[in-house]
C-alpha cells in the first residue's frame, strides 16, 4: 500500500482515522509516516507518528491497550487512511472507549459486539464468581440447552400481556445466545454476514 500513498503532500505525514471493526465506532485520529505505516502493516499494531515526541508511537506500548489491525484502507486521493481494528481496551486517555464519545449516537448493534467482547473475555479470562465463565464451564451441552430453556421460556411470556416480563425473556435468550456462540467459535458478525447474504438474494429475487 506506502507506494500508493502520497506522503510528500502534508509533509511525510498522513491522518489515520481508527475505526472499531465491530461496532463501527470512530476511535480516533492519529498521523502515519511511511515507517510508522510498515510497522503496522508488519505486526498488525497500530503505530503512529507522535508529532509531539517526533518518533513512533504505538498505541498501547505504556497501558497495553493495543489497535489490533483488521483491515487498511486507503482514501480516493491516497493521502488518508481508514483503519478498521480491534482495540484491547479503552481506547482514550480518558479511559473512554472512543476520544469522540460516541456513546449515545452508536449504532444499534454496538452493545451487542461489547456484550460479546465481555462473554469472550470471560471465557478466556475466567473468573469464579462469574455466572458466565460458570456456564463455559460446565460445557457446551449445557450451554445449549439454557438456550433451550430460555426460548420457552420467551415462548411462554410471548403468549401473555406482560410487555416487561417478555423483554426480559428476551434479553436472557439473546445473552445465552451470545455465549453459545461464543463457544461453539462463531462471532455474532458471520451469524450477521449470513442475514446480510440472505436479504441480498431476496432482494435480487424480487427484481
């Protein structure tokens, strides 16, 4: 990609905007050089260009929390970056998730992708007292069959008027769900790719 890209424009250096590849939030903005860009590419690490420092800076090389790299894309005009990643922890100095705060306008599925995140942290990073580790330890079978319980169970509610008791049904299918995905490897993203192929091929069929 650095042969494509116009560095000379803004004097070595060009702006890298850092996107959560899962929930699409804008993280933050950052400046490359060619170098800092070749490190990045090289350990799928975000690496910047300190302007203050005048070297490179990777993102998380003091606290740890690193842009793990999905994906690199490089604007019309070859003078900016868009980089879609993974971030381990929270992104601002602040201790916020985004330097833009982001919160109230994120898309509707972003509490999904943080849920999953914590249900893959529990199940790499097990705690006793958590009611999820807990669950990835007694197995998948068990695993699925609380999801099987809880579909009844929003079976059951869905044939009364308790709007309330329903939602909450719900909301335990969807995190039991979300942990039987977990286990058996598949990200909540490919479970979405699959509705995305199947709304794309009806609405190819319809025309």
């Amino acid at each position: 990609m650095r042969h494509m890209l116009d560095f000379d424009k803004q004097n070595g250096l060009i702006p890298a905007v850092i996107q959560d590849a899962k929930t699409h939030k804008v993280l933050m903005l950052g400046y490359m050089n060619a170098e800092a860009l070749e490190k990045t590419e090289r350990e799928g690490i975000v690496t910047f260009f300190s302007r203050t420092k005048s070297r490179l800076w990777t993102k998380g090389e003091t606290s740890g929390n690193f842009l793990r790299v999905v994906e690199i894309l490089a604007d019309c005009d070859e003078d900016t970056l868009l980089i879609k990643a993974n971030p381990i922890g929270p992104v601002c100095h602040t201790g916020a998730d985004t330097c833009f705060e982001e919160k109230n306008i994120a898309s509707e599925t972003s509490f999904l992708h943080e849920l999953e995140r914590i249900v893959l942290d529990r199940k790499t990073n097990p705690s006793p007292d958590s009611y999820t580790s807990k669950l990835f330890t007694r197995g998948i079978n068990k695993i699925a069959q609380k999801v099987g319980e809880e579909a009844v169970e929003l079976v059951i509610e869905a044939k009364d008027n308790n709007n309330d008791l329903f939602k909450g049904e719900a909301a335990d299918l969807l995190f039991h769900f979300t942990v039987l995905l977990a286990a058996k490897g598949i990200s909540l993203e490919s479970v979405m790719d699959v509705l995305r192929e199947r709304h794309t091929q009806k609405a190819s069929a319809s025309e």
